[in-house]
C-alpha cells in the first residue's frame, strides 16, 4: 500500500530565506508526483508535476526534485515571501497507467514572517 | 489545463440533511474525481464518478451516503446525504484532462459545516 509522508509538518521562517520541503513515498511504481499549495480552507493550486522519468521540474522561484528510486521528493522555494503562506501538499499518482487516484501527504504548513 | 468551478463554496447544513455540490468543467474530461478533506488532515479520494455508469467508490465510502451523478463528460454532482457533524469537511472535485501531461486540477472546494 503506497503511502505518502511529509516533512516537516510545520515550518516557519524569516522572509528571504531558501527553503526545502521533503516528501516521500513507499512504493517506487509511481506514475508521477505533484506539488500543490492550499491556502485555509481553500482549494488546490498545482504548482509542479514531475513525470516518473524526469528528474526535476522549475517555475519561477520553485524546483522540485524527484529520485523515483529512494522514493523522495523535495520542493525548493527560493527567496520566501510572506504570500507563500501556506500548506503544500505532494501527491503521487500510484498507477502506471496514471488511471488511478492520488495518494496525498498530510501536508507542510510553511509561514513566511515579514 | 482545465478550470473548474465548484458551487457552492461554503455552506452550513442541518444533521439529517442533504447537499448536493456541483462541479463543472470548461473542456471535457474523462476523468472526474470527488475527494474529502477532514478538519487538519490531508485529502481521501471518495470516488471516481464515470461518465453513464456508477460511480466507483473507495473502501469507506458508499453510494447511498454520497450518491454522484455524472451525465456528461463536462459535469459532476456529489450528493452528502443524511448528515451529521462528522460530515463537516471541505469536499473538493478533480479531473485529469488530456492525456494527464498537466497533472490533476481542482477545484476550490466546499466547505461544509453540519450544525
């Protein structure tokens, strides 16, 4: 049975600061991995998708990085900013047919401090 | 990638009611999903609702408690019936467009509280 685990479960930091989110997953048969933020009590925004034969995915100030292999993830946020504010939740899309549902990580709540 | 709007976006419910929360996509998708989320915790699938064919339902999860109907490949509705203060939860819908190369997409969710 996959499961997904999330480290830290809370952080806070100083605006500026590089910050690392860990994920990772029991089961290496992954069809691919998804960075999304919830901000309270609100929906999901997708931020990253990694397919399982891609090693790392950027937008703007965000990296995620996948190793398939030791099952991890990390999310990078470069430069923090007040509004990145939130939960970010990773998920992995457990069947190789990418037919099948997301298994979620109980979440990072990051607060970035002005 | 697809934009969903989820109605309504908040809500609080009598026990022993039911609501229904609707979500509809601009392209369409084959796949729908429904996924609750519990007060603190991360997100559980529901079910996948299929288009002209029964939902198909996570162990936990039954028809009769939350009855979905999905009539065309743009359309979803998910029904929280005969509730209780257990059922407060955010309920968020979810597709997967395309070929899936842009991951799944949600919706902004419902917010539910059952008094």
């Amino acid at each position: 049975k996959q499961e997904v685990t999330q480290i830290p479960a809370a952080l806070s930091v100083p605006e500026g600061e590089n910050l690392v989110l860990n994920c990772s997953f029991t089961d290496s048969a992954i069809y691919n991995l998804q960075w999304f933020r919830q901000d309270p009590g609100k929906g999901l925004t997708s931020l990253l998708l990694i397919q399982s034969s891609q090693r790392e995915q950027t937008s703007g100030r965000l990296n995620a990085s996948l190793d398939k292999s030791s099952g991890r993830s990390t999310l990078y946020i470069a430069a923090s900013q007040p509004g990145d504010s939130a939960t970010y939740l990773c998920a992995v899309s457990p069947s190789l047919s990418n037919t099948g549902k997301l298994i979620f990580g109980q979440g990072t709540t990051l607060q970035v401090k002005p | 990638s697809a934009v969903i709007s989820q109605k309504p976006s908040r809500d609080i419910c009598q026990r022993g009611t039911s609501l229904t929360i609707q979500c509809q996509v601009d392209s369409q998708v084959t796949m729908m999903f429904w996924y609750r989320q519990q007060p603190g915790q991360s997100l559980t699938l529901i079910a996948t609702a299929n288009q002209g064919s029964e939902a198909t339902y996570e162990s936990g999860f039954v028809i009769d408690k939350f009855p979905i109907s999905r009539p065309n490949l743009t359309f979803s509705t998910l029904t929280v019936s005969n509730m209780s203060p257990e059922d407060s939860s955010i309920y968020l819908c979810s597709v997967l467009p395309g070929q899936g190369y842009y991951g799944y997409t949600f919706g902004s969710g419902t917010r539910l509280t059952v008094v």
